[in-house]
C-alpha cells in the first residue's frame, strides 16, 4: 500500500533540503504532482495532504480529472505533448502549459485564449529539446528562441519560462549536464534581450533526478512515481 499522504510530505522535505544546499528558498521550487494513470480518488489524497499543483500529460485524460475534482482549488499543468487541434480544450482547461514546442501551436494557443477570454491568462512554457532527439518533442534551440520572442508578443498567453524533457538515464549525474545547459539557455535569452519575468520558470526535473534539477535552478519540478507509486503500463 502506498500512502499518497506520506509520499507528499517526503518528496516536500526532499524538495526542500535540495533549495536548501543549493542556497535557495524552498518556496522558489514548485511541486507539480504528476498524476497521469492514476484517478481523480488519488489526487484527491494528495489534495487533502496539501498539494495545489497537479500534472496530466494528455489532454483527454486531463480533461476528465480535471471535471471530477472540479470541487477542489488545483492548477492543473499539461506536461505532455500538445497537438494543434487540441490547442483550444487544452487552453479552456490547463493553468500551465508547459509543452509549447511550435509557432504555430503557439499561435493556436493564443488565439484560442483571446477567444476565450478567461479571467487568467494561461501561462506556458517553451519545451526545448537541447539533445537533438528527433523522435521525441520540444523546439530545437533555434525554433525555441523563434517561439519566446513570437510569445512576447501574444495577446491571451503569458511566457513564464522553458521546460526540458533529457535524454533519459537513470543516473542523476549524467542528467545533471542538461540542467545545466537549459539553464544557460535561459541566461543566453535574457542576455539577449528577453525580460527575465518572462523566462523565471525552469521546469526540469522528475522522481529520480529532482534534486539534482533543483541544484542547477529548476523551479518547477513534475514529480509522479514517487508521489503516487509505479504507474501501470497504459493499455
Ligand atoms: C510522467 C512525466 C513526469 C513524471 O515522471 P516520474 O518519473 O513518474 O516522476 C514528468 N514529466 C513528464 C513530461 C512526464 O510525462
């Protein structure tokens, strides 16, 4: 049996000796609970053990929980891959988007946020892909830098920073080059004339390397199996 409740409270106190030895305020790192596979029961666990941000990585599934815990105050994030025809429930529904990877899905996005007109603009991160994975998504870096200054100039979208998928290893230390690198990717940007408030975000860092994303300026990370336990593979 997994406790949700204790899961929070440890991966909370992780998070914070993290900030900590990097010389950092824990307040700085949010904790996006990646609740993809598991039910609106689950999240409700962790609601109740204090947990205010959660992560779908698919739009329908998003969308359900996020109708069946309509009764809850939750910020709900889409971390996953976004098509451009879905650009318009994903924007009705998610706070944050962290998957924003194209211009022209980014130009979806934003007008699908001027026509609806929402009390608060949603918020979204450009996913970068700084290793050249071509099977996988996130703008190379030149289409990333295309995509910030395109969402400078968005009507409905606030740009609040860049979100990084590495290559996976399940060794922190052969990751931690990648934080660092989205982290100077980030400090090039602003060199260059990009408002830091628009780049403050560093979405980077999951259940088995978010320390060490937190040691290299992460201050958003998406934390699942460690939360809610191993995941079933999906059907
Ligand atoms: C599933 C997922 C996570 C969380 O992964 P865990 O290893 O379970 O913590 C983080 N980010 C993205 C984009 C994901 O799809």
């Amino acid at each position: 049996m997994v406790s949700i409740a204790a899961n929070v409270a440890a991966v909370r106190a992780r998070v914070s000796g993290a900030a900590r030895r990097a010389g950092r305020e824990p307040s700085e790192v949010t904790l996006v609970a990646v609740s993809k596979t598991f039910d609106a029961a689950a999240v409700r666990e962790a609601w109740a053990a204090g947990q205010r941000d959660f992560g779908e990585n698919k739009v329908q599934e998003g969308l359900q929980k996020i109708g069946s815990t309509a009764d809850m105050d939750i910020r709900w994030h889409l971390i996953g891959h976004l098509q451009t025809n879905k650009a318009r429930k994903a924007a009705g529904a998610f706070a944050v988007i962290h998957s924003v990877d194209s211009l022209d899905l980014l130009n979806r996005l934003d007008a699908a946020a001027v026509e609806l007109r929402q009390r608060e603009r949603p918020e979204i991160l450009i996913q970068v892909d700084l290793a050249g994975e071509a099977a996988k998504h996130g703008a190379p870096p030149d289409v990333a830098r295309a995509c910030v200054l395109q969402a400078l100039t968005a009507r409905a979208l606030r740009l609040t920073g860049l979100m990084l998928m590495p290559p996976w290893s399940d060794d922190p230390e052969r990751t931690r080059p990648w934080f660092v690198r989205l982290r100077e990717f980030r400090d090039d940007l602003v060199r260059e004339g990009t408002p830091p408030a628009a780049l403050r975000h560093l979405s980077m860092g999951m259940s088995h390397d978010f320390e060490v994303a937190i040691e290299e300026g992460a201050t958003i990370v998406r934390v699942g199996t460690a939360i809610f336990g191993k995941r079933q593979a999906r059907p």
